[in-house]
C-alpha cells in the first residue's frame, strides 16, 4: 500500500468507516516515521496530488483521532488551507471540513 501511494502523481482516493493518522505503512514504526498514513497524505498533497478521504458512518470510540468525528478540526482539516488538494469529507451526520 505505501508503494502505491507513494507513486500516485494525480489522485489518491480512501474510503473507509474509521480511519486513524496513527496508522503505518511500513513496519516496525520506529524506522519508518514519515511512512505514517498523515504524513503520507500530506506530503502527496505537498506534491499536488488531490487526496481525496471519506470517512462514512464513523463509528464513535473513546480513543478518537484525526479523522473521527469528536475532533472535526483535526491536523488533515486544518492542513487544507495550506493545501488546498487535500479533502477530508465525512457523512453527513457529523460536521464536515468545509464548515472550519
């Protein structure tokens, strides 16, 4: 998965119910920090590539993270101002990045 990310040059598109920046690519961690899927995505968008992520029907647990919807104004959210290809789009039960 991280090759294939890492070779996009246009467009990344992730579907998926929960989804947490915590997650690596590469194993163990401790060698591959910026293999980390926030860091992934947000060098891509560094890179131009649309990144598009849609977390639908989010499921609610006691260790939310980035992309869960207690803390809408995550890291990702607040990262597309600076860049703009980068799109983190939730159901629509829970608030959405464009409203920040």
């Amino acid at each position: 998965m991280s090759e294939i990310l890492d070779k996009a040059k246009e467009v990344i598109m992730i579907m998926d119910w929960w989804l947490s920046p915590e997650l690596y690519l590469r194993r163990p961690p401790a060698y591959f920090p910026e293999w980390r899927i926030d860091k992934v995505l947000l060098r891509k968008a560094q890179q131009g590539v649309r990144v598009y992520v849609l977390v639908y029907k989010e499921a609610r647990t006691s260790n939310s993270n980035a992309f869960t919807p207690d803390t809408a104004n995550s890291r990702v959210c607040r990262s597309r101002k600076r860049y703009p290809s980068l799109r983190v789009i939730r159901s629509i039960i829970w608030r959405t990045c464009t409203r920040i």
